[in-house]
C-alpha cells in the first residue's frame, strides 16, 4: 500500500473517531446494521477506495468481513476531536483497540449482548480495570467515581445525581448503546477532567434498512420476588414512575416558600401547613405479602432513505419501561469508640421500588462528503423507598422503630448536534449540545417511635410523643436542577504524508441550583403520652391537629393544653447557586516518521471557573460564609508513543498531566441522604482541585482473528485528592469530604482473549467454537500524609490533616485486585450463545474512619453470573431467547469496620440469587 493511501486512510479515521460516532468516506452509506457498503465513490476503482472500505469496516458501517478478521466484531466508536486517530495500514487495522494512538477498550453491541446486563454499568464492569458501586458509579484502576469522565457521543453529561457530577451509569439501558468506549491515557482533545479514564458511550447510529424490534424480559431474586416487603400507596401513576400530582405541594406550604417567611415568624399559617402535610397516601406504611416479579419492555424502530446522488436521511428511535422490586435487610451498627463498642446497633429492612422510563430519537443526513447528527435521549429514573428500622440506642437503653417513606425522581434530557465536513485535506467538525437534569424528593419522611425498656412506661408499647427525647417526625423536600450547554469546533488538516495537525476549542457552562427544606415537626409538653402510640397517619391526622389548635376543645376532653410546632433545620443553608465555566484550546499531532511509528502529542488549556454560592431564600438575611469560588489556568500536556515491534507485536509508552475537579456536592454545604449507601452527606466548601501525574507503558500481542494478550504498568501521582470520611452520631452515619496532602497509585494490568474454533469436534461442535476473555488488574495506592500537613473542612478551623487521614492507607474505592472472566461456547453460524462470567473484585475502603476509628471497608468478593442467549424463528419472524441467573453463588453486599479483634457491620446485607428470561423479536 502506497504512503499516500495511508496518509487517506489516516485522514478518514481521524475524522470517522470525532464526533459524531460514524465513520466517512467517500459513498458509504449511513451508518448501520441493515445493508452492504458501498465500494467507492462513483467511478473510483476497488483499489482506489481499499482504505475508504477498511476505515468504514472499523468503525462498524460496512458488512463485509476482512481476511483473518472473520471472527472480529467491528463496533461503532464515537471520539471527540480526533483523538482516537487510526492509521489504516492494512486488513489487520480493522480493530479499533489496536489501531488507537491510546489505550482503549472498546464493548461492541455484541460484546454487551453477551454479558446479558440490562445497563451499561454493568456491561462496563467487565472491563479490564474497571469495577462499578451499588450506585451505578465506575472506578476505573482504583479511583473512585470523581476521577472519571463519561460522554454521550463526545459530548459531556451532567448528573441528575446529587453526590456526581458523573451520570450514573446505570440509568443508561443497553438497548440505546451502540457500543462502550474506555480510553485510559489522556489525549488533549478530551477534557482535562481526566484521573482514571473516560468513558464515552456511542448512542445507536442510524440504519441502513428499515427495521422493527420489540422486547419483553421479566426476572426475580431469591431476598424479593414472591416475599413480604413494604410499601406505601403514593399516587395511581407511581409503577409508570411519575407522579399524578398526589405530591405537589399543597397551597398553604407553596405560599410559605414564596414569602421568604421563616416558619417560626407569626404570619406562618402553621396549622394550615400541617394539616397539607399528613396525607396518609404518602406516610401510611404497608405491608405487601407478595412482591411482584421485575418486568421491563422496549421497543426500537428505525429507517433510512436515498435521495438525489448523495443524499441519505435516516431516524432512529427507541423507548422502553422497566419496574423492579428489590429488599434488602441491612444491618447497620456504629461505633463509640476505636475498640469498636457499639453505640448503636439497628436492621433496616428496605423495599426499592424502581421504574425507569428512556427514549431515544435520533436523525442522521448525509450529504456526499459532509455528515450531520441530531440525537435526542431522555432518561427518568425514579425510587419508591419504604423503610421499616428496628434497633437498640445502647448509649440510652432505648429501642427505636423508625419508618420511612420517600419518592426520587431523576431525569436527564439530553439533545446533541454534530456536523462532519470534509473539504479535501482539511475537515471541520462541529458540535453543540443542551443538557438538563433535574432531582426531586418531595415528601422525604422520616417517623421516629421509642421505647424506654423500663418497668415505669407505658407497657411494653413504641411512643412517638413529638419530641426529640422520644420520638419524632421530619420531613424534607430537595429539588435539584442542572443545566449544560456545551459547543465546540475541530479543525484537522494533512500536512504531509507523514503529519496530520488537529486544532479545537470547546466550552462548557454548567449551572446547578440546589435547595433542602427540613422541617422538625414537634409538640409540647402537655402532648398526651397515649397519642404518642398512634400510627404516623393519625399522629398528623387532620382531627389530632385540630385538636392540637383548639384549646377550648383540649379543656373539654380534660387534656392538659399542648400545641404543635414546627421548626426548620436548614435554615442556615436551605439553597445553593453552583456554576462551573471552562473555555478550552487544544492542538495536537499525529506524527509517523517512520513505518510502525506513531507519536500523537498534544497540549489543552483550560481555564475554569467554578463558583457555589448560597442563596438568600429569607426575606431577612441569615449572611452565610458557605462559598466556594475556584479559578484556575491550566496546561495539560500528552503524548503516546506507539511502536510496532513485531508485525503482531507493538508498544505503547504515554505521559500526561491531568486534573480532577470538586463535585457540586462535595461543595456544598447541605445534607444530602444517599438511598442506595444509607447514608448521609454533607459538603465541604473548602475542597480545592486535585493534579494528577500520569504514566504507562504497554505490550500488545495480536494473534489474528480477534485474539490478542497485552500486559501493561501505570503510575499515578496525586496532588491534593479528595477523600470521604465519616463519623457518626447515634444512628446516623455522615460523611464528609476532605483534601488529602497527597497519593500515589500504580499497578499492572493483564489482558487476553482467546477463541477455539471446534469444527473438527464434528457434529454439534463443527459450527461452534470456544471463547476465552480475561483481564486482570493489580492496584496499589497510599496516601502521603506528614506531620505538619493540614486539613481544610468547613466550618472548623485548619486542623491537622493526621485528625482525618493515615499516612500510607489506600485511596478510598480501590481495590487490589480486579479480576474479570467469560468462558463462552458460541454458534458462529447462528445465534446461540452460553456465557459464564466471573468477577472479582478485593477490599476496598468507602469511607475513611474518623476519631480514632477505623477506616470502613467494602468487601464486593466473587460473582458468577450465566447468560444463554438462543435464536429462534416463529412463522419467519427472527426471535431471541435470553435466559440469565446472577449471583449464583449468593455473595452479600458488605461493608465494615474492623480494629483486627473486633468487626461491625456498617451497610451489609443479604443479595441472593436472580434469575431471569427475556424475548425479543425483529421484524
């Protein structure tokens, strides 16, 4: 092949990798999964066009299979800025994880239809280094959440998730995923949010022929499906996942917040407010003996048409509805001291009833040379929780029961538009975006009963008498908005058959407005012990409230006079403004000075500036030091060294400088509960920006058709990363964030996969063949913490930062080892798959231990997972089967703390065993 073809097929790929995710080159046809490639431009002859039909192989667009890549899956990537740079050397090319200038990792449709999972949280968790949290979050090598970056086909995501600034990736279905790229090494073309790695998720492109698919899937699990669980009724609309209005605020408590009114102020119309606030609907807990099994449907549809010579326009659009139940009784205890004495020991038995409803429309035109997308996608994720607590405050002697009632609504709206234009050697790409995400809880409540254990109480009976000694009400309501406009522009230009230069800038301005209102509702003193034994719903029924303002009515039944009040206890910081504006540059090059030689380097600037700030909600100032303000310049430069060794054999050497940014929620100074951790939140004002030193060096050995090992080391260095701790009070855990001095992290990654042709087994095995995927990835990390180093957490003043952190201990979510393996038998003729699935994952810390106590620790163990997937065909129309079991080894959820004599659980329970079936149907 001469050097100016693969100079072209060079320039083709570094355009196909930007934005939008589907490869270009002359007369292909839309991108997808339904019709042949097409040859060439018009007139050109096949060996004019071999590149142009390579570039589209890789990127997934064309259907014709390459010798000695028969067996290889070509899956549709999406890069933004020409940074996933390909040169087209020949057929072997055609895998994208190979001819990357970076590290990458890339889950094709199919790789994600074999794992069997249902979001790409859990697909993305079989990826070398990569393991995800209970909350959807990825760690990838070890770093916790906010040292990644996820992009939907290049572009930025915000988070309807408080704790995040990252989307929780588990709200994405794998039904709207064309494929899943990792990328470890820094390229200056992707922001400079970048510790562990980025994750950037290809929305499904647009077809080449119509088509129709249809899916239905029900599963259960051993601790939920058919067992007694608890819930509440809320509104008719809640097992769609919306509300119909049963939790708006009623006009009394509207009118409240609008006044800039306290609520203690005498103009507060308190009996009012309260008699909108005890609606049984929303705090009559319920048993449910028969918990139903997990349901979920979905529907795509998609098609594409010719016009004039050029021109094709396509649509895709898919929607889906999924309801699952789940319990889990956790047992959760806290310490009093560092030998672990139990201050307090409680299980929280808690039903999740969560119901996800996504859809997706996409539109794709193409005209000759030039590309444009527009792709629309909305998520709304929504929790019913119901908790019942049982437990012993042992520092008193008292039992608590306490009841909770809650409704989470997440919901990200997300609209994109990208344009490819080639003119000759210089392409232009284009690219805008408008997200929003929003988080309501409205309702969030929280009823207290005790008992005294003594022989002077009131029999053996749970008393809420409104009153912090012995019992208590409290409701909250949060509301969370988040608005991201991003645009930016891509200019790459061929300098010569050796050079290939790419210039960009990008801007992003984030704006989140957050607000937690929490009322503590109590009685006084006259407040009759024998009421206190009422359920919630009569506690703050409508006839004990009317009593409660109603003195002459108290005077008539012999009651000694009380009264209700309420008070609020987040008035010093009930909202939050928090903004986030960075305006980027970047250039790099892509430079081949010699045949298996690749240098891509580059350098980004970014500035930043990025603000929280509360807002005045009172008519009367409270004055609020709770502000945050961060501006910082930086340079983070880049560069990948690649080098072909052997034919099969190449290297790889990078270096870069990164950063990683405080979340809005480590920011602000507000507590937050988190349903999925048990825990609660609160943040620090006085976080600053972490710097990260990168290094890694790799070896890639490809054997042909798909099977390749590579082994690789890294070496982080981090400047200032930011830690959770936790302390407790009675049974309540908070966690906190602070600024560790400094880390290190480094390690060794092993991968390789392996596949066996059976044929000359005969018989069944003739068409089948043996399928071996293991990764593997060692971990080690420490803090550096001396003596004289300092800690900033808000309120308080500096402070040692030995008072939160131990020289020498590991990063919070980082484990030793990762382990990851799938043996499959699968038809290569067709579709009948077997998977089993193992993962692995060490002790990782959560949460350092303050107060002399020890650091608390998640153990996430083994997992066995099986997938069979089937083929099938009734009256002509193409089915496929899926049947799953997951954690058949029944491994828990645990978390602890241990002082090497004694362990307490903190956040454990029991998972159990799931099973699983689905169907669907193409037409």
């Amino acid at each position: 092949m001469s050097t100016g073809k693969r100079l072209a097929g060079l320039l083709l790929f570094t355009t196909a990798l930007s934005v939008p995710g589907y490869a270009f080159a002359q007369g292909t046809g839309a991108q997808g999964t339904g019709g042949p490639p097409s040859t060439g431009a018009q007139g050109a002859t096949p060996d004019e066009n071999a590149d142009e039909v390579l570039t589209d192989t890789a990127q997934g667009t064309a259907q014709t299979q390459q010798p000695d890549e028969s067996e290889q899956e070509q899956p549709d990537v999406s890069i933004p800025g020409g940074g996933g740079t390909i040169i087209v050397t020949g057929q072997r090319r055609t895998d994208p994880a190979r001819s990357s200038t970076q590290v990458v990792s890339v889950l094709s449709e199919e790789a994600i239809a074999r794992t069997g999972e249902g979001d790409i949280a859990g697909a993305l968790s079989r990826v070398t280094g990569l393991s995800t949290g209970a909350n959807g979050l990825v760690y990838v090598r070890g770093l916790g959440d906010r040292y990644s970056l996820a992009l939907l086909n290049g572009l930025p995501l915000p988070s309807p998730e408080p704790l995040s600034r990252v989307v929780p990736l588990d709200i994405f279905p794998t039904s709207v995923i064309a494929s899943s790229l990792v990328q470890k090494t820094y390229s200056a073309n992707f922001p400079g949010e970048f510790g562990g790695g980025v994750i950037n998720l290809t929305t499904k492109a647009i077809p080449d022929e119509s088509f129709l698919e249809i899916s239905v899937s029900g599963s259960g699990d051993e601790q939920t499906t058919f067992s007694t669980g608890y819930t509440y009724y809320g509104s008719q609309y809640d097992w769609f996942g919306f509300d119909d209005g049963s939790r708006d605020l009623g006009p009394n408590l509207q009118n409240f917040f609008d006044s800039g009114a306290r609520i203690n102020d005498q103009d507060v119309d308190t009996k009012g407010i309260l008699l909108e606030l005890g609606n049984p609907n929303r705090i009559l807990l319920q048993k449910n003996d028969f918990l139903p099994i997990n349901m979920s449907g979905g529907i795509t549809a998609g098609t594409g048409f010719d016009f004039g010579d050029t021109g094709r326009f396509g649509v895709i659009a898919t929607a889906s509805l999924s309801n699952k139940w789940r319990n889990r009784r956790i047992i959760s205890q806290s310490a009093i001291n560092a030998d672990l004495d139990l201050n307090s020991d409680f299980v929280d038995f808690v039903t999740d009833n969560r119901i996800t409803v996504n859809g997706l429309l996409g539109f794709g035109l193409e005209l000759g040379e030039h590309q444009f997308r527009f792709t629309n996608l909305f998520i709304r994720d929504s929790l019913k929780r119901s908790a019942l607590s049982l437990g012993e405050d042992l520092q008193d002697n008292d039992t608590d029961l306490i009841q909770n009632t809650s409704w989470y609504e997440r919901q990200l709206l997300d609209t994109q538009f990208v344009g490819e234009l080639e003119f000759g050697d210089l392409s232009v790409d284009l690219r805008g975006g408008y997200a929003q995400t929003q988080r309501e809880v409205p309702f969030d409540w929280e009823f207290t009963y005790s008992r005294a254990n003594n022989a002077s109480d009131i029999g053996d009976l749970f008393l809420n008498t409104l009153d912090p000694q012995r019992g208590g009400a409290i409701v909250s309501f949060s509301d969370l908005t988040e608005d991201l406009y991003y645009g930016g522009i891509d200019l790459s230009y061929s300098a010569t058959d050796w050079l290939s230069a790419t210039v960009g800038y990008a801007y992003t301005d984030t704006k989140r407005f957050s607000t937690r209102r929490e009322f503590d509702i109590r009685a006084s003193t006259g407040f009759p012990d024998a009421f206190g034994a009422f359920r919630p719903d009569n506690l703050l029924g409508d006839a004990l409230i009317e009593l409660g303002f109603n003195p002459e009515a108290q005077a008539a039944a012999g009651l000694d006079p009380f009264e209700f009040n309420i008070f609020e206890t987040t008035e010093s910081d009930p909202a939050f403004d928090a903004g986030l504006e960075i305006h980027a540059a970047y250039g790099k090059l892509n430079i081949s000075p010699m045949a298996g030689l690749t240098l891509d380097i580059g350098v980004r600037y970014e500035d930043a500036v990025q603000t929280v700030n509360p807002v005045e909600v009172f008519a009367e100032t409270l004055g609020s030091n709770s502000s945050t303000l961060i501006a910082n310049d930086y340079f983070l430069p880049a560069a990948t060294l690649t080098y072909e060794i052997l034919p099969d054999l190449q290297a790889r050497l990078s270096a870069s400088k990164t950063i990683a940014r405080p979340q809005f929620r480590e920011l602000i100074f507000q507590t937050y509960f988190d349903p999925e951790s048990n825990r609660q939140f609160n943040g620090n004002p006085s976080l600053i920006d972490t710097e990260l030193t990168n290094y890694e060096a790799r070896l890639e050995y490809y054997m042909g058709g798909g099977d390749r090992i590579s082994v690789a080391g890294f070496y982080k260095d981090l400047e200032n990363p930011i830690e959770i701790f936790s302390s407790f009070s009675d049974n309540d855990q908070i966690s906190g964030f602070a600024n560790a001095p400094a880390a290190t992290l480094y390690g060794a990654e092993l991968e390789a996969q392996v596949t066996r042709d059976l044929y000359d087994w005969g018989g069944f095995w003739e068409t089948k063949q043996f399928l071996v995927i293991a990764n593997y990835t060692y971990t080690q990390s420490e803090l550096k913490v001396g003596p004289d180093d300092i800690a900033r957490v808000f309120p308080f003043a500096d402070q040692a930062a030995t008072n939160f952190f131990r020289d020498g201990v590991p990063l919070t979510g980082q484990s030793d080892h990762l382990v990851n393996l799938q043996l499959g038998l699968e038809d290569q003729e067709t579709l009948q798959q077997f998977t089993v699935l193992f993962s692995y994952a060490s002790d990782r810390v959560t949460s350092r231990g303050t107060a002399s106590l020890p650091d608390i620790v998640e153990d996430p163990g083994l997992r066995v997972d099986l997938v069979y997937r089937q083929g099938l065909d009734a009256f002509g129309i193409p089915l496929e089967l899926k049947l799953e079991a997951r954690n058949i080894t029944g491994r828990d959820h645990i978390e602890f703390q241990d002082n090497g004599t004694t362990r307490i659980d903190i956040n454990t329970w029991e998972v159990g065993r799931s099973f699983g079936v689905g169907l669907s149907a193409e037409f």
